[in-house]
C-alpha cells in the first residue's frame, strides 16, 4: 500500500505543542517590552520631554502594530495549503470526487437527522465508486445530546452502525458528519494526549473533512465545542490498525 502523508500543520512540525511554545515565547517578550515601557515612563517630566517621550512612543507604537501585521501575514502564508479545508478539497479533488452536498433541506428542531438522511446518502453514493477500489475509506458520523454514532458503509452503499469502529492507516478517510440537534465538535486525540484535528458538527449541514492516520493505535472523540451538561460525557473510541 501506498504511503502518503498528508501535509496537515500538525505534521510539518506546528503541532498543538509548538503553536503553544511560540505563543507562550510571544506572551514573554510582550510582558517584557510592557514592564520596560512602564518602568521608563516618568511621571514627573516636565512638558517638553513628555511632548517627546510621548511621540517616541507614538513612532514604537506604529511598529508594534507593523509586526503583528507582518507577523500574521508570515503565518498565514506558512499554512498555506496545509489547512484542514485545503486539504480536504485537494484530496477530493485529486479523486476526481466535486459534487459533495453539505448544506440539508430546512428542517425544524428535532428532524435535523431526518433532512440529512438524504444528502449524506447522496455523498456516500458519490463516494462508493472510490471506497470500493479501495482509494477512501467513507465514515459517517452523527453527533447528538451525547453521543458520537458511527457508521461505516458496504460495498452496496448501506450504513452500517459501528460499535467499535476499526480503520486503516495510510487510507484517506472521509468522514460525513452531521448533528441530530445543537452544535458539537468533533475533536480527535492520539494516545499520547495531541489534538491531532477537529472539525465543527452542526445540525442541518453535512461537514466533509478528509483525514488520513500514520499511526495505528487507538484514538479519543472528544466533543469540542459546549453542547449541554452532558457535553464532557461525549466520548467515543476510534481504532486503527
Ligand atoms: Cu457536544
């Protein structure tokens, strides 16, 4: 089998930990200019060196904010083509795969799942022709007040409910989420604790997010994003080997 790996942030070294070290570099330098600018700022100078010191500290000012702009324009093109969205289309795209749905029929309060039913199975036809050479594996997932369904689909384009859900590595799995009722987050973590990705699960939209596993192992669902008491409870296991 064919060992590809996909080019995600977290695998060209600006993982969790290392975004978290520059943030915590950056929050160290910025203290540290803010007390050498508090403790040169005089109180009592008289109004010639205050008209001074005040447009030196207008002309810094202006280069401060010149950083944080260069700073995030720098980031912003380091990422490029290495976002989750970027990613996910490329590989689709590189399938040939472009006619996805996302976007549900209305559907009122409690028929979220039902509105989706169609469109996912639409997607999971789209797809089929791919899962059964091999090229994809498709997961469908359903999000709800707490709970995290699996499905995974036969050769005939059926849904099958996974109770313990086993993928492959160097397979690019495409997961087809949805939300029987308010918004979750799909969070998935390695064994060693890394968020290795997360994607947004909102009811009446059919999110597509593309991810292929290096490593095998067992990996942790976790729902990110505030659903209700419950919302810690909403854990799932996803297996790979
Ligand atoms: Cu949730």
């Amino acid at each position: 089998m064919m060992v590809m790996a996909i080019p995600y942030a977290a695998n060209i070294g600006l993982g969790p930990l290392t975004l978290a070290d520059i943030f915590t570099i950056l929050l160290i330098i910025s203290a540290g200019i803010l007390i050498w600018v508090a403790t040169r700022a005089k109180h009592n100078m008289d109004d010639s060196s205050q008209d001074r010191y005040r447009h030196k500290m207008e002309r810094f000012e202006k280069y401060w904010i010149l950083v944080a702009i260069v700073s995030i324009i720098i980031l912003n093109i380091a990422l490029v083509g290495t976002t989750p969205q970027t990613v996910t289309a490329n590989t689709l795209n590189s399938l040939g795969v472009s006619n996805l749905q996302t976007q549900c029929p209305y559907a009122a309060p409690g028929h979220y799942a039902a509105a989706c039913n169609n469109v996912i199975q639409q997607d999971v036809n789209e797809l089929l022709p791919l899962q059964n050479q091999g090229k994809i594996k498709i997961v469908v997932v359903y999000a709800g007040q707490w709970y995290w369904d699996f499905y995974t689909v036969a050769s005939n384009g059926t849904l099958m409910a996974a109770k313990n859900l086993t993928v492959s590595p160097n397979v690019p799995i495409v997961f087809l989420l949805t939300s029987v009722d308010v918004n979750h987050d799909f969070g998935l973590y390695s064994p060693d604790g890394t968020l290795e990705f997360q994607t947004q699960v909102s009811p009446d939209y059919v999110s597509v997010f593309v991810y292929q596993f290096s490593h095998v192992g067992p990996r942790l669902v976790r729902c990110l994003e505030y659903c209700g008491p419950g919302h810690w409870t909403m854990m799932a296991e996803i297996y790979i080997e």
